[in-house]
C-alpha cells in the first residue's frame, strides 16, 4: 500500500518527461565535500548539493529544512538549540557538550564540534552539499553518519548589495542584507546581515510568551589574492533567543509507583504535594509493557494540559540563549606541481537555557544550563595537480575543544521527590516508631489535615531521639552506610522539600585534543579503471571533570558531592578504498569505508559511579555500490546506489530509572542498516526542471538491551532503529515563465516519508510518526529591474506530527514530553539587488 502511494504521488509527473527541449541541459554544480574540486556527477560517493539560489527558490532556511533536498535526511530536535541531523538513519540527539554528532557539520572548510551551531539563517550561502556514508577518512572523528558541508558565498570585486524582506503568518519576519566590493585591486570584501522573528510553535497562556526564535547575525568576508597564493578570512556572530522554552505532555499513566511518588515526569499524585488529586485515574499494571493508563480527567491539570498540544501552562515559561562567534582563515598557494592549503578555525558558543522541566503549571521540577565552549582547529593540506595522471593528497590536523557546563535541578514541593524522599520517607519513619499514632491515622498523607505537621513534630522528635529506622521513601529502609538513624539533616531536608527547593547542580568540564594525520591516493589501474586509496589515522583525547553538589544530602537529584576525573580516549585509523569504472558518461563505484564517533559521558549523570563510567564509542563500516549517468546530451542524470551498514555500539541518550530517581544515562547497541537510493533529475524544457529521488532505508537493531529501568529490561533485537522510516520520496518541479514584467519562478518540493518512531521503543499513537507527505511552493516573480517578489508556502498540507519525543522510565513517574513540528507557514518575500 505505501509503495502503492509513492507510485501514485510521482506517477503524474514521471509521464510528462517525454517533452524535454532539444536545448536543455542540466547545469554541472562542483564540489568540494572530498576537499578536492569535482562536478557532481564525477564523483564517486553518495553526495548531493544545491547551490545557494535554488536553496533559496525551494524555501530552505534553515537546517530542519534539508530533508527536502534528499529523502534519507531526517532532522528532530526539542528546539531550535536541540536539533540533530540523521542520514540514513545515522545520528546523535544530544544537546550536551559532552556528547559528539555522528553527522559533522563543516562550514568553510571548517568543522564544527556540535551541529546545532548552525541551524538557522541559510542565507548568503554559495552552496549546501550533503556527503553520506562513514567520511572518518576525510574529516575523522564524529563523521561516521555523514557530513552536511555549507560554502558560504566569496567576495568578488562586483560592487553590489542585496537586501530581502520577508513576512507571513505566525508572526514571520525576517530581514537578509547583503554588501561586497573591491576594497582595492587585491582584496575585496562581503557583508552580510540576518535578522529573523517568529511565534514559534507553542504557547504558554500563563506568562504570554511562545517558543519562537529571534535570530540576529552577521558574517564580514574577505578574499584576496597575493602572488600565487589566494585566501579568505571570515568572521559570524550569530545570536538566537527564545523567551520560552515549551513542550507538549502526555499522560501515559504508566507509572511503577503511582501516587504519592510519581505518576506523570516527576510530578506527585495525591495532596498536599499536589492539590489537583492524582494525574492519572488507572495506571497501567506495574508488570505491563507499553501499555497505556486512563488520565484523570477530573483533574483541572490534565484537562488544561490535554486540550491543546501547541499550548501548555507552565509555572515559568523558561528561556534560551545560544550565542555563537565563529573565525576562520584558509589559504591556497600553488607550490609548482603541488598546492599547500592551510585552514585555520575558531569557534566559541555561550548558551544559556531556563526550563519548567514537568512543563506543568505546578512546583515540580525545574532545570537551568549555562555553558561555554572555545574550539580551535588547524588542518594543513599538500595537494596534488589536478592534472595529474596519480592524484594525491597528504595532510595533518589538530583540533582543541575546551568548554564547561552546568546543569542545575530544582525539585519544588508539588515533585515526587519531595512527596517520596521527603514527607513520604518521614512519614514511613515516624509511623515506624510510632505505631499507635500511625494506627490512629496521624500519619495518614493525604487524608488527614493534621498529617504534615504531625509528621514534622514527629520527625524532628526521632532526630532528637536518634533512635528512629530512617527511610529511603515511603517502602525502603535506607542503607546503614547513607545514615541508620533519622537526624538533623533529614529533619532540614524535610523543611527545605515542603518549604523550598532541593536544588542540585551538575558540572562537566572538557578538554579535548585530537590530533589526525591522513593521506590518499588516486590512480589508474587501466584507462577506464581507478582506485582509490586513503586513510586517517587519529588520536582523540577527550578528558573531563565531572561535579556535582546538592544543598539537601541523602535525597536525589545528587544525593552527596562529587567529584569525578575520567575521559575517552581513542586511538583509530579510518580506512577508506574505492573502486570506480569511469564510462563515457556515467561512473560506476564500489567503497568500503569506516568511521567513528568518540565515547562520551552521559547528561545528568547525578552519581560519581554513573559519572565515572562513559559510553563506548561508536563504530560504521560501510561497504557501498554506486552508479552515475548523464543521459540524453546533458538533459537528464541517474543515481542508484545501494549500501550495507555495519553499525557498533550506537549510542542513545535515555533518562534512566536508578535508586535515587531519575538520572541520564547513555546505552549503547549494535545495528545493521541496509538501504538502496535512487535519483533522477531532467530538464524537461530549456524552462522547466524536475527531479525525484528515492531512499529505502532497513535500519533494525541487532543487539540494544533497553534496561533504562531495570527491573523490565527490554530486548529490543530486530526492532526498527528511530527516525528511521523505511520509504522515503522527494519530487520537486522547477519553471521559469517568462513574461512581460520579468520571469515567474514555479517551485514545488513534496517529501513523503513512511511510519517511522521517535524513541527507542516503538509504540504506537505514543512515540510513532504515521507516514506523511510534506509540501513546500515558492512562486517569484524576477523582474528585469532587479526586484524580485514572491509568495512562500512551508508544509502547506499543514500537517501535525511530533517533532521529538521523551518518555521517562516507569520507574520515575513515567509519562512523555514532546515537541511539535512547524504547521503552515506562509507569506511574502520581497528581494532588491542594487
């Protein structure tokens, strides 16, 4: 049936290519993805790329954009500071700094160290490639999924400006200014400035504010050219705030431990901690798996909650601050025979992000950030002549990344901690040593007014005592070594839970090297036979100091002070051999290729021993077969490629159930992914192109023990991996119609996508994604005056669907928090060259 449907949708225009023109010819875009210049269709690797003007024409703005431009690209994230970019379903979701991508990101020739440093503002660019496939190779560590490399444009001694405007729904407003010229005969320079607003996709009616993001950039360039030498220098600032940070809830009623300890994120169910009466009417039986609870629709909360998923009451409605200052310098010199490159990078990211972490208008928890980092990089590069009969290239690399974050939790009287480790383990305590008064419902939480104050009278008289077994909470002793006895120190925790916060804060520090040497080699095996031949050899030390501190000991998040000092470290050699057949106009490859990601320590770790233990490091192989032709004199170009994808220790970012409540925790394991691409692009007319494009993605888990909480541990062997469906089509038509006023630009882009899940558990009407199709249509009219105006249109069917999802294990609350994707956006853009 879904084949059936890509069939249908692509059925109408495939039929129409018989009227191509004589005259038309599709235009030969170069790369430089491999770091050498080469036309698209020579070269043999997976790789797509659109210059700037059609990213412009087909509405790509911004990174979430790209999977309209191949089908095997999908881009989530809770936000737009926490997007991840996956390809063939390789990828990271980690906004952490301690956690690499498996998909690089590269701009200018530089890398960046985390993708969500160039998210949005896709302007001024000269042109986007996406490589796929393991690149450890080329570019090394934390490109074993593929690499999204971004030109942005070069100065030229036309003086010239650009400035574009545009508005629409959803409170769209955004303004692109453009300057270049010859400063003098050598040297000329580009200006470019960004300034984008919109509403975003949720709302918080309790303060007013959305989720949209303000945007605000610059990027000063200049080009020059001295002797045999040419280089660019280009400095960006780009800052991006939001004054909310808002997700969606879900009431899975799902909970291990109902009631006063937890039933929805953390969030305790019955009074006094929470006035509203219990989240959920029925839980799901504690020995189920994936099945669903009924919500207490009684409950003001829930119903609030439930009655618009891109609107949620919160008690603060957050904010978020990412601000980044990128430079980079690289040079060309023609040596005689060879050319020497130099590329020299800096980047440096401040971030900071408040957050109502139950997302619920209630006293419950409550997470903040602040983080920096400073990276460096320096890669020196000998080139062959492109003219040579051998081609080869050798180089070295060193990359420094220093940067520091902290973390900090706050649990309100309304959480489950301070239901379950504070009045809840008090009232185990006291009912214990005071059987009498328990009998008579003294103690009673929840039912009898006197309860709390009785229970603190109580407690601080078995402090006094130091004779009163203490409690971990309400069912559990604590442990002889964690304190026997109730003392002063659980008595002040109990006041600071019913009266204040318990605040704990968590602290990573980084200080990674990496150092590479690489080296490969193009040549001739007969006239039409070539091989090629490379390798990267790495070292990749990524040490770190892991904190925490608490103001409330023995009661979670951090329940005593640490401090922890380990690292990751890695010694790889990446190797990658291509075989490639090279006919009169088409090109035939096979490649193995192998990449990998460094281990890291997970986010939140709140324990020294889950601090001290970080996550293996991911390993790809690659064994890849591939076919390129230029058909019918230029007019049209052919892809098939088909690949197999040996995947180890993969990991995932999960929020584990562990003795002291909830806690990051990254698990890891092994996958096999087998996919086939196809692609056809034609000019129809001399006005008209048109492309469709085809991914077929089997992505299903070998080994992945789902033990997040571990008294239901969870095999999930042969299950379909996340975010990755397994039918994916994109169809896109391009056509110039001229008349008297100019030209009018027609391009429509659709991408459907089959079932696919958001978490590692698939559950369906939870965390899956029923297939969809999605449609994007520009329509511009470019007047001879140099003034253009056009009419956008973004997901025009409007379709809703998640965007992330993140379910808590059982053991802590259960339920899930998630983030919608962006409805239809529309409006009018306006652009003046002069």
């Amino acid at each position: 049936m879904k084949i059936f449907k890509l069939c249908l949708m692509a059925a109408p225009l495939i039929t129409s290519l018989y009227a191509f023109s004589q005259d038309a010819v599709l235009e030969e875009l170069v790369v430089t993805a491999q770091k050498r210049e080469s036309t698209l269709m020579d070269t043999s690797a997976a790789l797509v790329a659109v210059s700037g003007e059609d990213l412009d024409q087909a509405g790509v703005n911004a990174i979430d954009d790209i999977a309209l431009l191949t089908p095997d690209v999908q881009v989530s994230g809770e936000g737009k500071a926490r997007m991840g970019v996956r390809i063939r379903g390789v990828g990271t979701y980690g906004f952490d700094i301690a956690v690499d991508p498996s998909v690089a990101m590269v701009v200018d020739g530089v890398t960046q160290p985390r993708v969500s440093t160039f998210m949005n503002g896709f302007d001024d660019i000269e042109r986007l490639e996406i490589l796929k496939g393991p690149q450890g190779a080329i570019y090394g560590t934390n490109a074993l999924g593929g690499i999204v490399n971004i030109v942005t444009k070069k100065p030229t001694q036309e003086q010239s400006a650009r400035i574009k405007v545009k508005g629409g729904n959803n409170g769209r407003q955004d303004l692109n200014l453009s300057l270049q010229g010859g400063i003098n005969d050598a040297v000329s320079a580009r200006f470019n400035l960004i300034k984008e607003v919109d509403e975003g996709v949720s709302f918080d009616p309790n303060s007013g504010q959305d989720d949209g993001v303000h945007l605000s950039g610059y990027r000063l360039s200049f080009y020059g050219e001295a002797g045999a030498t040419e280089w660019n220098l280009k400095m960006a600032n780009t800052l991006l705030e939001q004054d909310a940070t808002i997700s969606e809830v879900a009431f899975l009623c799902n909970s291990k431990a109902p009631g006063q300890a937890a039933e929805y994120f953390g969030v305790a169910g019955l009074p006094p901690n929470n006035t509203n009466g219990d989240v959920c009417s029925a839980n799901a039986a504690p020995s189920s798996y994936q099945t669903l609870g009924t919500a207490n629709m009684s409950n003001p909360l829930v119903v609030a909650a439930l009655s618009d998923q891109y609107s949620q009451a919160m008690t603060i409605s957050g904010f978020n601050v990412v601000e980044t200052t990128d430079v980079s310098f690289s040079s060309t010199t023609d040596l005689g025979g060879m050319s020497l490159t130099s590329v020299l990078g800096y980047q440096k990211v401040n971030s900071f992000e408040d957050r109502d972490f139950d997302q619920l208008d209630l006293n419950a928890i409550f997470q903040e950030h602040a983080a920096d980092t400073e990276t460096t990089s320096l890669e020196l590069r000998l080139d062959s002549d492109p003219s040579d009969e051998i081609e080869w290239s050798v180089g070295v690399y060193a990359m420094r990344d220093e940067g520091s974050r902290l973390d900090t939790f706050a649990s309100g009287n309304q959480s489950s901690f301070a239901a379950a480790f504070g009045l809840g383990a008090a009232a185990a305590a006291v009912s214990t040593a005071n059987t009498t008064e328990a009998a008579a419902g003294d103690y009673a939480i929840g039912v009898n007014p006197r309860a709390v104050p009785n229970i603190i009278a109580a407690y601080q008289a078995c402090a006094a005592a130091g004779n009163c077994r203490a409690f971990l909470n309400p069912t559990t002793q604590r442990p002889v070594p964690f304190g026997e006895f109730v003392d002063a120190i659980d008595v002040a925790n109990l006041n600071q839970a019913l009266n204040g916060e318990w605040t704990s804060s968590v602290n990573v520090d980084l200080d990674t090297e990496s150092n590479a040497i690489f080296a490969n080699v193009k040549f001739p095996l007969t006239e039409q036979l070539n091989l090629l031949l490379a390798g990267r050899y790495t070292d990749h030390d990524k040490p770190y100091t892991y904190t925490g501190s608490t103001n409330a000991l023995r009661v979670p998040f951090v329940s005593a002070p640490f401090v922890v000092n380990n690292g990751s470290f890695h010694e790889e050699f990446n190797p990658k051999a291509t075989l490639e057949y090279v006919g009169d106009d088409s090109l035939a490859w096979l490649t193995f290729a192998a990449g990998f990601k460094a281990g890291s320590v997970g986010f939140a770790n709140f324990s020294a021993s889950a601090a001290d233990t970080p996550a293996a490091m991911e390993e790809l192989e690659m064994i890849e077969l591939g076919y390129k032709a230029t058909l019918q004199d230029g007019r049209s170009q052919l892809e098939a490629i088909a690949y197999t994808y040996d995947y180890t220790d993969h990991q995932q970012l999960l929020v584990c159930t562990t003795a002291a409540g909830p806690a990051g925790c990254v698990k890891t394991g092994d996958a096999t992914i087998n996919g086939l691409d196809l692609a056809y692009r034609t000019a129809l007319t001399s006005q008209t192109r048109f492309s469709v494009a085809y991914s077929y993605i089997d992505a299903s888990w070998d080994r992945f023990l789902d033990d997040r909480d571990p008294s239901a541990a969870v095999n999930l062997a042969g299950k379909q991996m996340p975010q990755s469906a397994e039918n994916n089509l994109n169809v896109s038509v391009e056509h110039v119609q001229p008349v008297a006023a100019g030209d009018i630009v027609y391009s429509l882009a659709a991408a459907y996508k089959d079932d696919y899940v958001l978490g590692l558990d698939p559950w369906t009407n939870v965390n899956d994604v029923q297939d969809f199709t999605m449609v994007n249509l520009n329509i511009t009219l470019e007047r001879a005056g140099n003034f253009d105006i056009g009419f956008f249109c973004t997901n025009c069917s409007d379709f809703e669907y998640k965007r992330v999802a993140l379910e808590l294990g059982r053991g802590g609350g259960g339920g899930q928090r998630y983030a919608m994707a962006d409805g239809r956006r529309y409006g009018i853009e306006a652009t003046s060259n002069f």
